[in-house]
C-alpha cells in the first residue's frame, strides 16, 4: 500500500492506494501515530480514492484514528469506492465517521 | 478440490490470498464478490494464525472445491490447535457509539455476512471451518 500525506495549515490530508489488510495496516498505524502527534492538525481527510481493499485490520486503524481526532478536531474519510463502502455498512463505520 | 499448506503465521496470508483468488479467478466473479471472499479469507486466517496454536506453531490447511453446476463453491480452513468455533463468538455490536466500538470479533461477522453459509466441526484433533459461497 502507498500513502501519501499532504498537510496544508491545520489540515492532514493521507491518501491511501492499494489494500489496507492485517499486513499493511501495522505500517499505516505507526505512521498516523507519528502524523497525528503534530499539535497543530485539526482535521484529518483519509482519501480512499484509490483503496481498493480494507478488511477488520483496517478498520481497526481507521477506528485509532477517529479516536485520536475525537480530541483534536475531525476525521472525514472521503471518495470510498462501492466495495469499500459496502464494508463501512455492514459493519456499521459508515454511521461512526464522517464520510463525504 | 485444490488445496494448500501453509504455516499458521500472519506472513503467510499473501500465499492463502493468492491460493484462493487464483483459483477464483478462472470463474471470473464479479469485483464485489472477489472483494467479500478475500475478506472472509483474510479474516479466518488471520484468525488461526493469531490464536490457533497460542504461543506455539502449527500448520493450516486451505481447500477449495468448486460445484460447477450448483454454481458454488467451498472453502474450507483445517488447522490442528485448540478447539475454537467462530459460530459461536460473540457478535459485535454494530450499533455503537464511536466511544463503545470494539474490532473484536469484527472479522468473524463480515466473513458471516459475506458468506452464504458457515459450517464448523472439531474432528480427529482438527478445527475445520467450511465457507460457502454462490458466485
């Protein structure tokens, strides 16, 4: 998987490519954890655009994250393809986060 | 029936994905149907190679067997640890607040909602979980 981070004043924007699975997501969880430690972001924008896999793992680290942002500000997951989105559904993250 | 053996550790799920999607994939199955079977895939194997054989190592078996004329085909998991029946795990609650989320047992739900049916037995020392999917 390849993640790409813009930051741009007080907004963190990670796009995601590839899968986010049990193996990938570890690598995807140290490096939020290493983003999000930065004070000044208020807002996180995960981008799936080109996600085109994500099971439990990572919603595991998506859950982390919009926990972490709970305190800080706001998490929005964007541009979820429909399998991916299928996958908030059924398990109910489509109405925990915020997705546009 | 095809099937593969694999060590029960978490470095061997790209092998087991491959297995299945491989063999999947001369069916040619829809994106959303190749998407719920990995899923499922990834969820009970990961699920051996966390707990079947605790703190030790153990191999795991993955078969496939495809009904040609049902349209259908199983998958099925046989590892030799200790005895676990995903069938009666606790269901998460997917209605919770961001603050009473818990991933545990997530991956057992998606494989149960993605899969037409699941069938467990412990025999001869062996967990054997079957998966049934129409495509």
């Amino acid at each position: 998987m390849t993640v790409t981070t813009n930051l741009e004043g007080e907004k963190l924007t990670v796009a995601l490519r590839g899968r986010l699975d049990t193996l990938t997501s570890r690598d995807l969880e140290t490096e939020l954890e290493s983003l999000l430690a930065n004070p000044d972001i208020k807002v996180l924008v995960i981008d799936m655009k080109e996600l085109e896999y994500i099971s439990s793992a990572g919603l595991r680290v998506m859950l982390d994250a919009a926990r972490t942002m709970e305190d800080k500000g706001e998490m929005i997951v964007t541009n979820l393809c429909s399998e991916v989105m299928d996958v908030f559904s059924i398990t109910g993250f489509s109405e925990v986060f915020t997705i546009r | 029936m095809k099937e593969i053996n694999v060590k029960a550790r978490i470095d061997s799920l790209p092998q087991v994905i491959s297995f299945v999607m491989d063999n999947l994939e001369e069916w040619g199955c829809s994106m959303k149907i190749s998407m719920q079977v990995e899923i499922a895939t990834e969820e009970i194997f990961v699920n051996i190679a966390h707990y079947a054989y605790e703190e030790g190592e153990g191999d795991a078996v993955v078969k496939i067997d495809f009904d040609e004329e049902a349209r259908k085909f199983a998958l099925i998991f046989i590892d030799r640890g200790i005895p676990f029946n995903p069938l009666e795990a606790d269901t998460p609650d997917v209605n919770a607040s961001l603050s009473e989320r818990k991933v545990g047992g997530l991956g057992i739900f998606m494989t149960r909602k993605y899969m037409d049916d699941m069938q467990y037995e412990y025999r001869d020392g062996q967990n054997i979980l079957t998966l049934i999917k129409s495509i």
